[in-house]
C-alpha cells in the first residue's frame, strides 16, 4: 500500500476512479445490482441458500469466513459495500431500487439454482406464489437477525437481507483489510438506526476504529508529498466524523464535539462565530448585531474550480433577496426556489411580506474579534460574511455535525437556535452535494417549526424533501457519497418527523394517517388517546396481536404494489412490544401484559422487564423490582434511567450492600449522561449514608463486594433463578449470533469498584470527599436547586471546605427567598427567608474563622524556601491564607454575613449570636456587644415573645445574665487602661433591659426562684454600685 493512488481499499472510499478492478469500479459507479451478480458474490450467496430448510432460511448459521478467503479481499468488501450501500439507498436516499435488488430472492436462486424448486413453465401464478413466499420467509429470518439486544428492526424497512448480507461479509473480512474497521463502524451505525431505539456498536468495533486511526496518522506521518498527506488527511477526517456521529447517537456528547474537532483539524477546516451588522426584516431600518459563522476549506480552489467545470455561475452577491428573482411574494403561502440547482433538494422560499429570505449583512467591515486599535488575528475578512467562499463538503459535513452535538449538549433556548442557524446558513450558502444539502434543509426546517412566521415553510420543507427522495434528480453516486458522513434521517423517520410536525399543528388526524402507513404503533396510540379515543388505541393494539388485523393493512390500496411483499406475521420481538403498549395502556392488566411480552420474546424483551421492574417498584416490592431491573440491564445496557431506578431500589433496601450497589448505579447513570444532576445527587447520599458507617465495617462491605465482582462473573442476575434448558438454548443462540453490547451489568469498565470504593480500604472522610464531588458536578446542571446547594453545604462543612459553605449558603439564601415565598406574601419578609439558614453550619462557618489567632501577625506560621539552593533552606514567616480557616476565610464570612444574611434577616437571634462572635474575634466590641443587643431584641425581648412558660421565663433569665455580664465586661474601660470602652452607657441600657423584662413578667412570676435572681442582677447594675 505504498502508492496511494493505486489503492482500491481506499478508493472506494473517496470515489476515486482509475481502478483495474472491475468491482471497484461498479461500486463506485453505484451498479450494485452488477456487482452482486456477479461470480464472486454468487460464491457468497450460495452459502445463504443453502441453509434454506422448507422454505425458511436460518441465517444465524451461515458462516461467511471459508467462501471469502477464497476470492480476493477487495471483491469480498465491494460485495458488502455493494450489499449496504443499496440497502441505504432503499430506505435513506433513493431512488428506488432495481426490483431484483428488492426481491433478493432471485440473487439467491440465481447463486444457488439446486437450492430451491425447480421453476415450472405452466404455472406462473404458482411460482409467483412460491416465489412470494420465499421472498416472506427470507425478510422474517432477515428481521429475526437484525433484532439486537431485544430491541426490533424496523419491519417495514425495504430488503433488509441486504443488510444482514453485508454485515456478515464484513464480519469474515480478514483483519489485514485496514478499511474494514471503517465499513464495520457504517455498518454498525445504519444498523443501529434500523432498531426502534439505539444500541451501542460491539466493542470490538470501536477498538478496531482505534487502531485505524493510528494507522491513518502514522501514514500521513510518513507521506513524502503535500498531496498525499493531504489524502491520508481526508481519510482521517472521514473516520473521525464517522465515529463523533457513532457516539453521538449513544449520548457521548463531549466525546463527539471532541471528534469532530479533531476531523475539522486534520481536513483544515477553520472557522469562528462572530458577530456582524444586518438585517433580516424587509422594513428594519437599523442593523442588528447577528451570530454568523466564518468558515474556509483547505480545499477552496479545487471547489471553485470544480464549480466553474460544471458551469454553475456564482452568485455576484450572496446577500440578494431570491425574491427579487422570483417576483412579487404573494405573502400567504412558501413556494419553491425556481432558481435552485436542478439536480439539488427543492429549497422553499418564505415567500412572506415581512421576513428577508436571507439575511442581509452590511457592507461595513465590522468583526466583533478585533480589539481596541481595530486589529484581530483572525483569517476571515469581511468578504466572508457578504460573500463566502464555497467549502468543500466533507467540511459542510464536519459543521452540521458540530452544529448537532450544540443541540444536543444545549438547553432549548434562542440562543441555541441562533448558534445552529449560524451553522446551517453557512452550509446551505453553496449548494455542493445533494446529500449535504438535504441535511441543511432539514435542520433548517427543525429550527423554524417553532416561530409562527416559518412553521408553514418548515412542514412544507419537510414535505418536499420527502417527495424527493424516490426521484433521479441527482444520481446515486452523489446520494451516496457523504451519506455516513451525515445523520440524515430513513424514509420511515421523515414520515414520522412530518407527522410529528402536524400533530405538533393540531392536525391529529392528517398525523395519525402518517403514522397507521409506516406502521409506527405507540405513536397511533398516542394519537387516539389526543384525540379522546383510548379505547381505539387499544382495539389496534388487540387487533393486531390476534391476527384479525395484518399490519399490511394499514398500507393504502392504491400504494400496493411492493407492500403485498411485506412480512405479515409479527415477529416475537414486535409482539413484545405490540404487548409492552397494551399493558401502557390497561393499567389495572399491566402486570400480566408485560409478562406476556417477556415470554413472547423469549425472556429478551428489556421494554417488558423495565415494565415490570417499575410496576414492582411502585408496589415496594424491591426484592422483585432489582430482579427485573438486572434482568432489562443485561439485555440493554445503555438505558440510564433503568440504572437510576435500579440505583432507587437499592436505596430502598437501607443496607450497606444496597448502598454499595446504588452507588455504582448511579455512576453507570453519570458514565451515559454525564449532565444527570438527579444521579449525581443520589450518588453523593449514598456516599454520606457509607461514611457514616464505621471504617471497619465499611471495608468489610468493600472487601466482599469485591470478592463478589471477582467469583460472580457467571451469574450476572444476583437473585435470579436459575435458567431452564430453554434458557440456556436461547442464551446459546444469543452467543452464537454474537451480537450484544459488550457491556454486562457488573462490567464497570472505568474499574470503578477500584478506584473509589472497592478493595481501596478507604475511610469514611475519604467517601465523603466523593460525595463532596459529586455534589459539585450535580451542581454544573442543576445550579438553581436549593436542595442540591444545601447538600453540598453541610458536605463541605463535614469536610472542612469552609469556603465552598459559604459560598452554597449565599445560594440557598437567593433561591429560597423566591421559592419559598407564599402567593400573596412578601418576598422581602424575613421569617419567609430565616428558614434556609442552618444555624449550626453558620456557627461551625464561625469556628472556623475564629480559632485562629485574632491577629495576623500571631497567626504567621514558618515556610520553607525551597527556591533556595542551600543545603539548609532558610525558613521566613508567612501569613496563613488558607481560605477554609482563619484570615483566609474572614472576608469571605464578613461578606456572608454583610451582603447576604443580615441585610434579608432580621428576626434571628443565633444568626446576631454567631456575627457578635465574629466581631469580637476581630476586636470590633461595640459592634459585637449591638450584635448581642438586637440577638436580645429579637428573641426574649420582643414584644411578640410569649414569656407565659416558666421554662422560657428560666431561659430568658439565663440570657439576660449573661447579656449584661458582656456588658459589663466590655462595656466600662479595662482596669489596665488598654483600650477604651466599647460602650460608655452600658450600665444604663443592662439596667433597662432588666426593669423592662421585670416589668413584662412580674404578674406570672414574682414568686418563681429566678425571680430572686433579676432582683440582684437589678441591684448590681444600680448607678450608687457603678
């Protein structure tokens, strides 16, 4: 593979022509149905008909491996490029497919003549009906494979054999073919998206990528031309936004942004977002600041060269209104763009009397990156936003990818809209492939379906792109090119979304007619129920699983003609579900509806053993709630709220074990949503709830939950009876097809159990600072919950973090004093705010400060020079800053204290109590003795007080002695003359303070002992005595 141009492995990926291999040539070319005829895919095919037994085809027994290794490995992959590649064009692109391609019967009788009945000459009709139920027998067993993890295909998904075909080719593909991790992770992904929800590629898949792109870098690494490297670039790139898509349809967003940079780098892709004047109303009079993305290819003049080859004339300014070409709007009703490409998607106009088409940018040179003198660093001009240049459409590809994962990884908000628009104005600016183009209409009429100005043209954008995909506007080569490269949607999800957008309109019934034709039952249902008629819903539901009502017939009559071919009989896995939406529906049978669907799969089904671990839950039934819960997880892995219900029902069980078990539930929630504030916040309890437990008995339960992990590795269903001979058939089965996700219940593959809890021997101050973690990062996305901050108050508290207390303290107090305020009341009141003040953590907060000396210069402490080269460092006093304690802390509580609590709070005497404290720390007496004033005011010496208890008469008593004993003491000069009083009439107001409170109890309790007690305090405090 030394000579780049000469290598078919990786010609068919770039489209690059010149091949010697007649193969390579038709797969480029799009003759997939040539390709498949031909010698070396009838050596294959044979083996897949001769495993038909009495019309019924096993294909998980066909074994590609010995067939292929006798062609060449470049025929082997065109075969199941070919194989793919016409499946997607089937169910993803168009057009329609040659009709031996979707009858692959007749591949496999031409393959295998012997395999089948002989053809009789009299009877057409008869073969006809031999045929059609070879073709039936052949989708079921192709259906059958293709169900992954419980989860079905898609069951009206066109040739799905094609599929299957080229899965197990890839499969026996030898490992030296450095391409097949590629064609793999494609495979993987369009079967991923056939499935009814989304499940992980094997492992083994993903690690082969991992080797692949080593491989890429270290070839361009030692390419000795520009061109070359540059190819070894693109390659690089295409993989790499293969695999950002890969992850991110498993919820890896960070993983797939990370991707999608990293192709963006090796393509040579810049671009920016920034800010530039313009209009996008025809009656604004002032421009507006608007985010516009700035983006360049590497590859700019070979694209513009290849636009003025195809003689297709440049715009002379990309910011002229189309509608000044189209004539005058009629500003009802989106039409299409007369002046598009013809061999281009229909791009509809707005056609509205108010909205530009497309923004308007001034001419005036305005980059929102320059600094204060009016220079930047950036590479974009001004001509890039009037006027931008063409990109190459692996680059468009790189952006509508970044411009996904913003959507996914962002709340629902304008500001989201408008980033993604960003992105998509700048890829529909030149129209390059049809594919790349589809894709930026179609997210342009997602971010529009929710403005009342653009919702018409959104339906109807979405409308033509679906009527344009069975035409040959644009041939299948161009279709296909960039198809991996892209999350363009099947037929059948088009369908769906464009229902979806009337249901979304009110239009109920237009809806529900989309979706009784592509067969999608639990969103029939939901549409009966929206129309009032749940029990319609369940009369589908009834119908279909006793057979008086074949999904067929939901097709329209008019529209038979491949649909007579489609497979009739549910499947075990459809009925599973079919079931799983009864049992939605018939609450009071719910329980005996989804253990129907778990049998009727043949214990595969996670929808129906999710069902009834939430049915059990809710019954408090944990013991069978965990059962069901494992059992769903083993099947499928990747549902994070099955781990957090998992991780709830161990909670339940209040035991350390359950504990233990919980936690790592919840890490496995945080390892698949790494924004789940919810999990994150369960994992931190169940953290506080070990620390608690003592060090001996924690490591006991960390020891045998280790040794567990270790033996258990059988049996990953703790609890779970064990398997009959059924079972174990099936569980062989499962093995045999080999296609689970590589990921078993108490597989962590972080080594969590390690590194946190397991075998580590760690203490309880330890588990605490974890949770002290997790809080923090449940804090990231849920920064407006008072109860997550109040958490991470008193953990940080716990564990000596002084700092991150004050600061969750400040928050408590903000959220509370809006979320607590009664309708009607005043936000302003502070008994209302009072109750989010934990009075203990605030005393604890002032410990902190003031067991340090007062001073800062007693409170040096020594420091080690170690910038020193001596042999012995000299050592110098360094004031200690540590912002959790002492000096370091103070002006943090100070502000606390200033800004937050007392200006909002001014009925809490603990709260007077702990800043007196804080006060005379600092040697402020006068302040700190007003403190302990208003801390008297507010509590015993209130009006509102109700001093009719002898208890509280005793404890007012107490408060009051210890009051003017500080008074006292503080208040009259110090005998050594060292400072000045802090309160020159302190005998006047303590000798108030009491003759007040005597008077307010005298009635109730001049007879009470303590009585005694204020008479002498009174007499103490007398002006002959001062």
């Amino acid at each position: 593979m030394s000579s780049f141009d000469i290598s078919d492995e990786w010609g068919i990926i770039l489209g690059q022509e010149g091949s010697t291999n007649q193969l390579v040539a038709d797969v480029r070319e799009g003759k997939f149905l040539d390709v498949l005829r031909s010698p070396q895919a009838r050596q294959i095919l044979a083996l897949v008909a001769q495993q038909r037994q009495n019309e019924a085809f096993t294909l998980y027994k066909v074994h590609l491996e010995n067939a292929i290794s006798k062609i060449d490995s470049i025929d082997a992959l065109c075969i199941a490029v070919a194989a793919l590649h016409a499946f997607i064009q089937a169910n993803w692109t168009g057009p329609d497919l040659e009709e031996e391609l979707l009858k692959p019967i007749q591949l496999l009788r031409r393959a295998s003549p012997d395999s089948f009945p002989a053809r009789s000459m009299n009877d057409d009709e008869d073969q006809g009906n031999s045929d059609g139920k070879l073709e039936t027998a052949l989708r079921s067993a192709s259906l059958d494979y293709l169900t992954w993890a419980g989860e079905p295909a898609y069951h009206l998904c066109e040739s799905p054999f094609l599929l299957v075909l080229a899965l197990q080719t890839l499969n026996a593909l030898p490992s030296s073919l450095h391409s097949r991790a590629l064609w793999r992770l494609r495979a993987s992904s369009i079967y991923s998206r056939v499935l009814d929800n989304p499940v992980a590629p094997p492992e083994d898949v993903i690690e082969e990528v991992r080797v692949l792109k080593e491989y890429l870098t270290t070839q361009r690494d030692a390419s000795k031309d520009s061109e070359e490297a540059q190819r070894w670039n693109k390659l690089l790139a295409i993989t790499l936004i293969d695999e950002g898509l890969t992850v991110q349809r498993s919820g890896k967003d960070r993983e797939a942004n990370e991707r999608f940079l990293e192709a963006a780098r090796a393509d040579g892709l810049q671009y920016e977002i920034t800010g530039a004047l313009g209009k996008r109303t025809k009656f604004q009079k002032e421009d507006k600041t608007i985010l516009v993305l700035l983006a360049k290819s590497v590859r700019e003049d070979e694209a513009e060269k290849k636009e003025a080859e195809d003689g297709v004339e440049e715009e002379e300014a990309y910011d002229a209104d189309p509608i000044e070409l189209n004539g005058t709007p009629s500003g009802w009703k989106a039409t299409a763009d007369t002046n598009s490409a013809t061999n281009m998607p229909s791009e509809m106009l707005h056609n509205d009397d108010t909205l530009l088409e497309r923004t308007r940018f001034t001419s005036t040179t305005n980059n929102a990156n320059a600094d204060s003198n009016g220079t930047t660093n950036s590479v974009f001009t001004q001509d890039d936003i009037t006027n931008p240049s063409i990109l190459d459409p692996l680059d468009s590809c790189i952006l509508l990818g970044l411009c996904l994962n913003i959507h996914n990884a962002s709340p629902e908000n304008g500001l989201t809209a408008s980033q993604m628009s960003a992105f998509v104005q700048r890829v529909l600016a030149h129209a390059r492939n049809w594919s790349v183009h589809t894709m930026g209409l179609l997210l342009r009429s997602r971010l529009e379906a929710d403005r009342t100005r653009t919702v018409q043209r959104s339906t109807l954008q979405l409308q033509a792109l679906l009527d344009q995909m069975p035409t040959s506007d644009s041939s299948v080569v161009e279709r296909l090119q960039l198809v991996h490269e892209l999350e363009l949607p099947s037929k059948w999800e088009m369908q769906a979304e464009l229902a979806r957008r009337y249901a979304a309109l009110g239009v109920l019934r237009s809806a529900l007619e989309i979706f009784e034709r592509v067969e999608l039952w639990q969103e029939v249902v939901q549409c009966w129920g929206a129309l009032g008629r749940q029990d319609k819903g369940i009369e589908v539901l009834r119908d279909l699983l006793q057979g008086t009502k074949d999904e067929s017939d939901h097709v329209i009559s008019a529209k038979k003609d491949r649909s007579q071919h489609v497979q009739v009989q549910l499947n075990s896995a459809r009925q599973a579900k079919l079931w799983c939406l009864l049992g939605d529906l018939e609450v009071e049978k719910a329980t005996e509806h989804y253990t129907q669907a778990w049998n009727v799969s043949s214990k595969r089904s996670a929808r129906a053993a999710r069902s009834l671990g939430a049915v059990a839950f809710a019954a408090s039934d944990f013991a069978k709630a965990t059962t069901w819960l494992r059992r769903a997880l083993k099947i499928q892995p990747l549902y994070a709220r099955t781990w957090f219900t998992l991780g709830c029902v161990y909670m339940r069980l209040d035991t350390i074990a359950g504990y233990i078990e919980a936690a790592r539930c919840f890490r496995r929630c945080t390892a698949l949503d790494d924004e789940d504030a919810e999990s994150w916040n369960n994992l931190a309890s169940c953290y506080l709830r070990l620390s608690q437990q003592s060090e001996g008995v924690l490591r006991e339960a960390q020891m045998a939950e280790h040794a567990d992990a270790v033996t258990d590795q059988r049996a990953v269903l703790s609890g779970i009876e064990e398997e009959d001979e059924d079972d174990r058939s099936q569980s062989d089965s499962d093995s045999l097809h080999s296609r689970d996700s590589g990921v078993a219940v108490q597989s962590d593959t972080e080594s969590e159990a390690e590194t946190e809890m397991g075998g580590s021997g760690q203490g309880a101050f330890d588990v605490k600072l974890l949770a002290h973690r997790a809080l923090g990062k449940s804090l990231r996305f849920a920064h407006d919950d008072w109860r997550v901050w109040n958490n991470y108050m008193i953990v940080s508290v716990d564990c000596g973090l002084m700092a991150d207390a004050v600061r969750s303290l400040v928050r408590v107090v903000e959220l509370r004093s809006v979320s607590r305020v009664l309708p009607g009341s005043d936000p302003t009141s502070s008994s209302s705010i009072a109750e989010s003040v934990d009075i203990a953590v605030v005393n604890r907060i002032v410990d902190a400060v003031i067991r340090a000396p007062s001073s800062e210069q007693d409170a040096l402490v020594e420091h080690e020079d170690t910038s020193s080269t001596n042999v012995q460092a000299p050592v110098s006093k360094q004031a200690n800053h540590n912002p959790n304690e002492g000096h370091g802390l103070w002006p943090t509580v100070r502000s606390l204290f200033e800004n937050t609590l007392l200006p909002k709070i001014s009925d809490m005497p603990d709260l007077w109590r702990a800043y007196a404290r804080l006060l005379f720390w600092r040697g402020r007496l006068r302040s700190a003795l007003d403190a302990h004033l208003t801390a008297w005011r507010t509590s015993y010496g209130a009006e509102g007080c109700d001093l009719t208890s002898q208890t509280i008469f005793v404890q007012a008593v107490e408060a009051l002695t210890e009051l003017c004993e500080l008074l006292e003491n503080f208040g009259h000069p110090s005998p050594t003359a060292k400072r000045e009083p802090a309160m020159e009439n302190w005998q006047f107001r303590a000798r108030s303070l009491v003759r007040t409170f005597m008077g307010r109890t005298r009635d109730a309790f001049e007879s009470d002992p303590s009585w005694d007690r204020l008479q002498e305090l009174r007499d103490s405090l007398s002006p002959s005595r001062g």
